[in-house]
C-alpha cells in the first residue's frame, strides 16, 4: 500500500470515519463521492470538489483536505454545538 497513490491520505481518511462511526454512530451519514464519478455532478460542482478529501456536513463544506481528528471533531461539533442528531454527512 505504500506504493499506493495518495495511499498516507487514504489511511488517514479511513481513520477519521471509524472515529466519527465511533463517537457519532449512526447519528451521522458518511458517503465517498469519486470525482470522476459523473453520477455526483451536482455535489461535485457545488461544493468544488476535486481529488483532495473534502467533508460536507449537512450542506456545509466544513474542511478540504486531511484534518486532525481534533480539528474535523470541533468543526463537526461547532456546526451543531454538540454531537450531531440524525445528520447526513
């Protein structure tokens, strides 16, 4: 995997899911949109989405890239002001 593409990015990405399944649970939806994929069109261009990670929450672009945990947690928290209710992410 090392030899991968992006492969350090992709392993940190999948980290932060289990982390937000792990203290939101089901509270919060989480989709992978592929940029190539033009069945996604709408968000793709809404939302400016290219090849970096980019994380959407409730029709919000809260972050592009790779955050820390801490840094996506608080910003996911803040636009709420606490654990999510029934979001789609």
């Amino acid at each position: 995997m090392a030899s991968f593409p992006q492969a350090a990015a992709r392993v940190a990405v999948g980290e932060l899911l289990r982390n937000i399944r792990d203290r939101y649970g089901k509270s919060v939806e989480a989709n992978i949109y592929d940029p190539r994929c033009f069945f996604w069109l709408f968000d793709l261009v809404r939302f400016n989405i290219r090849a970096e990670p980019t994380w959407v929450l409730d029709g919000t672009l809260i972050y592009r890239g790779v955050p820390s945990w801490d840094e996506l947690r608080e910003r996911m928290d803040a636009a709420d002001r606490g654990p999510r209710q029934n979001a789609a992410f």
